[in-house]
C-alpha cells in the first residue's frame, strides 16, 4: 500500500461521498491531497482524515463551475506541494425531473457541474501537468448513467454521456504529454447524492436494489476508490481514453435501476431530505466570483 509514495492527488469534490473514498484510499497509498470543493466544512473534515494517516491535505475553496475558481485551485495546488500527478475531476450535482417541468436554471446547474465543470478542472489540471512535465493520471467519474436513463434522469446521463466520451478525446490530445485519461461509470454508490436510489439500509429500496444487483449489495465509495488507484498507479500505465463501469453487475440485471415504486414513502422522504441538502448548498453552487 504505498505505490503513491511522492505523488500528488487534486480531487474536486473530495469533501463528501465518492470524492472523499478517493482521497482517504490515494492518501493510503502515499499521495498527498488538494481537496478543492464549495463545502468546506466537508473538505476540512477530509483533510483531517487524510492527516490522520500521516498525508499532507490542502483545502481550497473553489467551484468547478468557475474557470477562475478552479484555476487559482490548480495553481495553489501546485505552489503548496511543487507538483500534481493525479487528478480526479468527481465533484458533481443531480437535477431530475420531467423535461415537461425542469427549470432553465436547473438545466444549466446540471450542465455548468458534471460536464462544464469536468472540462474546467481537466483543462487546469492538464496544463499544470504539461507545465510540469512529469506526465500525469487524470480519472473524471461519469456514471452508469451514461449508459442507461429514465424519465427523469435524463439531464445527469447527458452530462455523463459528455463525460465518457470527452475522455476519448482528451486521451488522444494529451497522450503527447504523458497523461493518460479515463472515466469511471458508477452504479449506485452509498453517498448523500444518491441518497433515494441506494435507500437506507434493512429498507424497501435498499433490499430491492440489492436483490437486482448480481453481487448483491449497494456499492461503497472504497469500491470506486479503488479503481482510481488502478488507474492512478502503475499497473494502468498502458489505460487511457477508457470508460469503465463499476456497478456490481447492475447494468443488465432485469429492470430498471431506479426504486422499486412500492417504496413511495420511504422514496419520497429521502428525495426529501436531498431537496434539503440542495438548498442549502445552492448558494455555495451559485457563487462563482
Ligand atoms: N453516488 C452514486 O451513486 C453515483 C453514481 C454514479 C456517479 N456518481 C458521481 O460521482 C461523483 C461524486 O458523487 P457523490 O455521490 O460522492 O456525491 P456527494 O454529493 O456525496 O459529493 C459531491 C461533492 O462534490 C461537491 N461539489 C458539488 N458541486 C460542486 C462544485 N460546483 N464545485 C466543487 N465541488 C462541488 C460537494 O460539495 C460534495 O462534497 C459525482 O460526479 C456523481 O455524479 C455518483
């Protein structure tokens, strides 16, 4: 556990959920951790696990929706720790709903996050690795989502779609630089922002999505981690342009992968309680100064 040994890690969004497994696993193995976010109450509490396990962490305030914001990130990054090997462009928001009903402005968070956002942090991180010229890792999480949709996730699977395939691109572009680029396509992840897909556990949702999912349980953020290690470490060396999906084998079993509809309680009280969380990071969300 420590092929990372020397190597720094910047990871947007590391201050909850999937973001967070990455930078505790990548720290693990040696890396030292930029967290850039807007919560920084989220990101200072990765950067105190990533201390506990004897790494250096930096905590930036930055959203990836802001070409300025993300820059200052990148560069504060590279002034602090002199270099960046790895970076994983995660942070990411969900805006559903019936195209009959969603707001503009829901769209255009959707968009200005998961796919903007990715190309802004890509984009600063990459010219950070070409200044520097030792090459570099850069992992951005689309989703399972790219792949299959609903009647109300389509907004999310169109920013993943972006996100798998921006990947190709960006392999070829950046390969002359020594910086290999590839996706990942979680399943349903146990995280705050998935909280009405994955239920809560001994639940209706939880035990329907289990019984769908071949091997037989929701997914954790370690397990997504540990594919960006992967990719991150020697053994990926010879993988870019890829998109590969983790998902516990969730992608072909029968049905869709929403909630099992006999759940409409318990769905509607956790979409609650996400509508909750939105709110309150909507301000953050919206300052892009
Ligand atoms: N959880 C799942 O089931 C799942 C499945 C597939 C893909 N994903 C993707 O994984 C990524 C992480 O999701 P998660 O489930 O850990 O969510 P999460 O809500 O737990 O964490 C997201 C983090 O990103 C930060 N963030 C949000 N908008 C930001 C912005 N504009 N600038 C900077 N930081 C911002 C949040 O503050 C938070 O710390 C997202 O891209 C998501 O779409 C999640």
């Amino acid at each position: 556990m420590s092929q990372l040994i020397g190597k720094v890690a910047f990871i947007t969004g590391a201050g909850s959920g999937i973001g967070r497994g990455i930078a505790l696993r990548l720290a693990r193995e040696g890396a030292d951790i930029c967290i850039p976010d807007i919560d920084q109450d989220g990101a200072r509490m990765t950067a105190d696990l990533v201390t506990q396990l004897g790494r250096q962490a930096l905590v930036l305030k930055a959203n990836v929706a802001s070409h300025m914001q993300i820059q200052t990130a990148a560069r504060d990054c590279v002034n602090r720790f002199g270099r960046l090997d790895i970076a994983v462009a995660n942070a990411g928001i969900g805006r559903s709903g019936s195209v009959l009903d969603m707001s503009p402005k829901d769209w255009q968070d959707q968009i200005d996050v998961n796919l903007t956002g990715v190309f802004l942090t890509v984009q600063a991180a990459a010219q950070q690795m070409a200044r520097l010229g030792n090459g570099g890792r850069i992992v951005c999480i689309s989703s399972l989502a790219a792949l299959n949709t609903s009647g109300t996730m389509w907004a999310y699977s169109a920013t993943k779609v972006g996100v798998a395939m921006m990947v190709r691109g960006w392999a070829q572009d950046l390969g002359p630089h020594r910086i290999t680029v590839n996706a990942i396509g979680p399943g349903v992840i146990e995280t705050p922002l998935a909280a009405g897909l994955a239920g809560e556990p001994l639940g209706a949702i939880r035990s329907s999505l289990e019984t769908r999912t071949p091997v037989g349980r929701v997914g954790q953020p370690d397990d997504i981690a540990g594919l960006v290690n992967f990719m991150a470490g020697p053994d990926g060396a010879f993988m870019s342009g890829s998109y590969v999906v983790m998902d516990g084998g969730l992608r072909d079993s029968r049905g869709s992968w929403e909630p099992d509809p006999k759940a409409v309680e318990e769905q509607q009280r956790l979409f609650g309680r996400a509508a909750e969380r939105q709110m309150k990071m909507q301000p953050l969300l919206d300052d892009r100064g």
